[in-house]
C-alpha cells in the first residue's frame, strides 16, 4: 500500500518525466519537425496543470515551494541521467 508521501513521489516523477519529453519536443519542433508541435503544445500544458496540483497539494501538507523545486530538480535529473544512459 502506498503512502501519501510515495503518491505525491509518483506525481513528481510523472511530472518530470512528461517535462523531459516536452523538452525533447520543443528541441525537435525547432529543428523543423513541426508535425511535433502539437504534442509539445499538449504536453506543456498538462505539465502546467500537473505542476499547479503537485504545489497546491504539497503546500496544503505542508511542505514549503523551496522543497518541492528541489524534489522535482532531482526527479528531472534522476530522468535525465537514466535517459543518458539508455542511450
């Protein structure tokens, strides 16, 4: 069973995840892929929404803004490096 803690965990890391492709994206979108630009404008949205829930829950359990930066910051690099080595 998960905690409420290991919830709102899963949130960032979905979170990060979703970011780091809307990255790639938006990298691919400038390269001229432009038939991608829909995606990213899709993903970038709900990443907004994700990220608005993810601080007003947080904020209500608690937790400050400076703390719920640095656990997404770690998540995005947690992906980021895994993605790098994937690859």
């Amino acid at each position: 069973m998960t905690t409420g803690f290991d919830k709102f965990d899963d949130r960032i890391h979905d979170l990060a995840q979703r970011e780091n492709e809307c990255d790639g994206l938006f990298e691919e979108v400038k390269s001229g892929n432009g038939e991608k630009s829909l995606r990213y404008l899709a993903l970038r949205d709900s990443c907004k929404e994700l990220r608005k829930e993810i601080f007003k829950s947080a904020m209500s359990a608690g937790l400050t803004r400076e703390r719920i930066n640095t656990e997404i910051k770690e998540a995005r690099n947690e992906k980021t490096a895994t993605h790098a080595r994937q690859i």
